[in-house]
C-alpha cells in the first residue's frame, strides 16, 4: 500500500535537501509535449547522489511513490502519474555536471541531469563525437534517454542509447547506491545489471551517472535526398549504400509526401529540396574519415541507383549549409503533425523486410475503418516507422475520437502479426502498459514482473509505469 505525500512528509524532505531543491511552480513538471495527460506530485530537485539517495531512502521508509523526471519529453507518458496516491517528482535537473573526459579512452562520464547537447559539446571540445541525436536534444537528460534507451537518427551506425553507455550510477529503491560507474568495455563478472537498468523506465532505480562512449568525429560528413520509386526501392538503395560506402552510412531516413505536404498546408515554412514532391523520398547522411569525400560517394550511389531505377531525381548537399537544410526538413515534420493534430500516433519497428508489405496492408486495414491521412516517416535503417494517422481535410481529431481506440488497435495488431514492437524507440510509460500487456510473450511478462518485484518489494518507483500496479 503506498501512501500519498502530506505535509508532514515534505516537512521531511526539506529537512534533507536545500532549498534550491524545491520548486514554487510544478505546472511545468506535470504535463507532457502533446498535452493529453497531466500529472500530480511534490517537486523536488537533488543536486548530488547522495541527495537522492535520501529522498528514495525517506520514500521506501514512508512508502511513498517516486516519478522520476528528466527532461519532460518522453511522448508516453512516463513522466507523469495521473492517478493513485500524489507521488515525489524527482527531477534530474540540479545534476548537470561533466564529471570527466578521457579522449584517449573515448569515454566522457556526466551527471544523470546534464542535457543531451551539452554533453554533444563537450565531445566536439576534445575532437570526439557522442553521436545520440534527436530533436529534443536541446531540453533531453541523460537519464531519461538511458531510462528510455532512446534510438533517434544514428542507431544505424551507432545503435541506440544502450550500446552507447558503458557504466552507470544507480539509487535503488531502498536508498542504497549501485556504484556501477565503470569505463571498462569488457567486464563478466555477472548479469548485466547496466542494461537491466537502461529501458527499465525508472521503475528499478533512478540512474544518477553515466560512463557514456565517444567515437571518433568524421572528417567528411554529407547528405543527399534523393526520390525512390517505392518502400521497396527504398531498402534496395539502403542494401546500396551499405555496400558503396559502408559503415560510413550513419542515417538512413524515409519520408512519405504527406508529410511535405503537411509543411505546405500548416508550416514550419520549408523550402522543398524537390521541383515536384515525389511520393517517396530518402534523406541519406554519411561520416567518412580522411581521404574519402563524401559528396563523391552520394553522386555515385545516386548514378548506381538512377541505373538501376530505384530513384527517380535527387539533391546532394554541397557544403554544411545544404546539410543542415535537409535535415531541417526531415526534424520539422513531427512539428508540422502536432499543428495538424494526429487521430492516433505509431511508434513502431517492422523488420526491415516486411516494411513495404506492412506499408500497403496498414493502407487497407486503416481504409476499412475510414477515411484517414497517414504520415508514415522514420529511420528505416533500424526499422522504425513513425506511423502516424490523421483527420482528413477540414477536420479534426476530436472529430475521429470514437474511431481512435481502433485505429490504435488495427495498426498494433498488423505489427504484431509481422513480427514488429508496437514501441521501438518512446519506451511503454503509462501510454502503453494495456498493448505490452497484450502483445507481450507470456513468458516475458512473468519475468518482468518477477525482476520488478525483487528489485522494487514495495513498488514505490515510477509506479504504474512499464507494468500495472498492484
């Protein structure tokens, strides 16, 4: 039984925390970018792992509920607890030191708060790379993006946030402290408690540090846009350009027109790469070390791919200017679909495959539930389709409300079938604890369940997330 926190109890968190770890306004801290949920809940702000491990050692001692809270941009609710007893909001935001670079070792260790892109910087400073990238790497914490193990644009080459991390810094449940801060990148002794950690959504433990891994800058960087006659050509060019350049290729992104056009009708305002917006296109970006120049290796993928007739026109950056143009367009469109305002959003992973025939069949399912405009973008170099599902002109989605539960199940339910993850990159929050429940291998289930209950006895951290309370 959990209980709620009362005045009483935040007596005794200021008592063990200073003032600066308390907030006057928590408005900010209980709602989420869409804006379909808000929360509840007592902000606090450690400043150190020793201030965190005595808020959770007071919590487990009251039995009182923690949310953890990085950067507040998680898109599944994670963040947030609308309901049961009104919890501690652990916000990550007062830890935000670089603790220490080793660009020999290409390891830079860092509080659990500091911003994605700070910790970008201070690689770039010592010549080195952090190359986790995506669009909320402006307000992104450390701990939430491990919490998550957030993908983004460069898990093609990189992988995602898991095998970007080599050691973590943990309080569990009980308050005490998991000193597993390690730079070693081979270390046997036992279960991998790391990449337990890493995805578990701070329901096991709240990440405080992290050992994070550097790679080394690309000298050459490039990027190209190019039109493909189909999803299938697509990964056709993809098998192309793994096999011309290698692993130079570092993301691997498909658009559908109706994205395009969704900046046309409601902005941001974009210039368009293309005279006439094809109905699919790729944005493709390459690192290269010296010696190989990137804007070479784009022109001959695209004449080997024009020759084979997987893509129809194309536009390769000329200089850091140009690149950074594409990309604009690729990380405007989610901002061009919250404007419109989508009936039912899709994070999803397909095998790579299986892309094309899930792409038509989604279509016809979708059809036969009614008339819908679908966005279907992503990193189709990992797999992962933003699958996005909106009113048709004029309306809204309020309007679709009713249709909205379905639409949801007719999509996850055809990504189960092709063997997909109805959650390939957002993680399961709260949003998505019914569809792991019921897309989730039984076996699997029983041990999440299992590995939650020894680890968090009295289910005081981010309850009701990942898995029901009970």
């Amino acid at each position: 039984m959990l209980n709620p926190v009362t005045r009483d109890f935040e007596d005794t968190l200021r008592s063990l925390l200073p003032k600066a770890a308390f907030k006057d306004d928590s408005a900010p801290y209980l709602s989420e970018p869409r804006g379909r949920w808000a929360g509840q809940g007592f902000i606090v702000a450690p400043g150190s792992t020793e201030e965190v491990a005595a808020v959770v050692q007071a919590c487990a001692d009251a039995r009182v509920p923690i949310v953890p809270y990085s950067g507040g941009t998680g898109l599944v609710g994670g963040q947030l607890s609308d309901e049961g007893p009104v919890p501690v909001v652990l916000s990550l935001e007062r830890m935000n030191r670089i603790r220490d670079i080793y660009p020999s070792e290409n390891v830079l260790v860092c509080d659990a708060g500091v911003i994605l892109a700070d910790v970008q910087r201070a690689a770039e400073e010592v010549g080195r790379l952090f190359p986790l990238s995506l669009a909320s790497e402006g307000s992104a914490r450390i701990g939430g993006l491990l919490s998550t193990n957030a993908g983004g644009v460069n898990v093609l080459r990189y992988g995602n946030a898991r095998a970007q991390c080599l050691g973590l810094e943990v309080v569990r449940p009980d308050g005490t402290i998991w000193h597993g801060l390690t730079r070693l990148r081979k270390d046997n002794t036992g279960y991998d408690l790391r990449n337990l950690m890493i995805g578990a959504e701070g329901t096991l433990g709240i990440i405080t540090g992290a050992a994070l891994k550097l790679a080394p800058r690309p000298v050459g960087v490039g990027a190209a846009m190019m039109a493909v006659a189909s999803p299938a050509a697509a990964l056709e060019l993809l098998a192309m350009a793994g096999q011309q350049i290698g692993e130079g290729v570092s993301a691997f992104e498909i658009m559908h027109r109706q994205g395009f056009d969704f900046l046309t009708e409601v902005g941001p305002d974009i210039k368009q790469p293309f005279a006439e917006i094809p109905e699919w296109s790729v944005l493709i970006d390459v690192g290269l070390p010296a010696g190989l120049h990137p804007e070479e290796a784009l022109e001959g993928l695209f004449a080997s791919a024009f020759e084979a007739g997987l893509v129809t026109d194309g536009a390769i950056a000329q200089n850091v200017a140009q690149r950074d143009a594409f990309w604009h367009i690729r990380e405007s469109i989610p901002e061009a679909n919250r404007r419109i305002g989508s009936v039912s959003s899709h994070d999803i992973s397909i095998p790579l495959s299986a892309i094309p025939a899930f792409i038509e069949r989604g279509k016809q399912a979708l059809a036969a539930v009614g008339a819908f405009r679908i966005n279907c973008f992503g990193h189709l170099g990992d797999g992962n389709l933003h699958y996005n599902v909106f009113p048709m002109p004029r309306k809204s989605r309020a309007d679709y409300e009713a249709e909205r539960p379905k639409v949801k199940r007719v999509v996850h339910d055809l990504v189960h079938k092709m063997e997909g993850s109805v959650s390939a990159e957002h993680g399961i929050g709260r949003l998505k604890v019914k569809d792991l429940e019921t897309y989730g291998d039984p076996a699997k289930m029983a041990m999440l369940r299992a590995i939650k209950d020894a680890l968090d006895p009295h289910g005081i951290m981010n309850p009701g997330a990942v898995l029901r309370q009970h």
